[in-house]
C-alpha cells in the first residue's frame, strides 16, 4: 500500500466518524436543524474528497504513463457545492445554512490535520 | 446587483483556483515524467495542494449563491 492510498483510507476512515457523529446529533439532540444541515455539508464534502482522490490517481497514472487525460474535475466539485447550498436554501426549515457551510469545509479540516499529525509523527520518528 | 456581486466573486474565486490548479498540476505533471518512481510522494503532494486551492472557491461559490 502506497503513502498516498493510506493517506486516503485514513481520510475515509474519519470522514465516516464525523458522518456518524453527526447523524447521532441530528438523532439525539434538540438541535436537528444544524446537524442535518452538517449532515449535508459533509457528505456532499466527503463526495468531493472522494472525487479529488479518484482523480489524482487517474491524472498521475496518466502522466506516468504518458497516455492522454480529463482534467481534475474542479467544475463537478464547484457544482456538487452549489447542489448542497440550493439544497439547504430550498428547504431553509430543515437546514442550516452556515451548517452546510461548516460541513462543506469538514473534508479539507480533514486533510490538514491528518497532514500535520503523520508530519509530527514522521518527523518525532526520524529524530528518534 | 446581487446575481452581479455573485457573478464576480464565483469568477474571482474560479480565477485564482485556475492559476493555482495550473501551478500545481504542471509541476507535478513536470516532476513524474522526471521521476516516475517518485508518483506517490507527487501525489500525495499535488492531493493536499489541490484540496487547499480549492478551499476557497467553494466557498465563494456558497457565498454567491447566498447573496444571489
């Protein structure tokens, strides 16, 4: 397993821990409406970061193997957001509109602090 | 005014994601085909670049469409 694919299972794998937490948020607290609206933001995040990962694969297999490629699907993720924030403003009772912001963004807090933790780790491991 | 305000910011935001995204996939691009043994290190590289480009023009576009 390459760094790169466990860097990807362990996004995944917190991706999935923040989804469960917050379907338990809209379950079981009296604030619904800003934890379906994370609920939301996130998944429609964790689309995006699944479809960054899939795309750098396909990109960098193609560059290494001289073949021609699509570029990195930077519209589909713009318009994936959009579909998100439509959605939460057509049905303004049942969502947060800053929720699925903050949800929107939960897939890059992600990756910068899985970033910084295995660099912290790296970098104590070399000096060690 | 408010598709106007939300036509700029989007465009701003798409704008500075091209030229960041440009940046970004020709040096990677540039740096496997000089070493294509060092894919996954570029990978991993060019996968949290593009992820932080990005950060801000879906937020631009979130803010267009409320504005809108």
């Amino acid at each position: 397993m390459s760094q790169f694919e466990k860097m990807t299972a362990r996004q995944r794998k917190w991706m999935f821990y923040l989804l469960a937490i917050f379907v338990l948020g809209a379950g079981f607290t009296p604030y619904p409406r800003i934890f379906l609206g994370l609920l939301l933001g996130s998944i429609v995040s964790f689309y995006n970061l699944y479809l960054l990962q899939k795309k750098i694969v396909d990109f960098t297999d193609a560059a290494a193997n001289k073949t021609p490629t699509r570029g990195i699907g930077t519209v589909s993720r713009f318009a994936a957001a959009a579909l998100a924030i439509i959605i939460a403003l057509r049905m303004e009772e049942n969502f947060h509109i800053i929720a699925v912001l903050i949800g929107l963004m939960t897939s890059y807090l992600v990756i910068m602090i899985d970033f910084a933790l295995y660099n912290i780790k790296h970098s104590s491991k070399k000096e060690g | 005014m408010g598709a106007l305000a939300a036509a700029i910011a989007v465009g701003l935001g798409a704008l500075g994601a091209g030229v960041g995204n440009g940046l970004i996939v020709s040096r990677t691009v540039e740096g496997i085909a000089r070493q294509p043994e060092l894919k996954g290190q570029l990978q991993t590289t060019m996968f949290i670049g593009v992820g932080l480009v990005e950060a801000m023009p879906i937020i631009a576009v979130v803010i267009a469409l409320m504005v809108m």
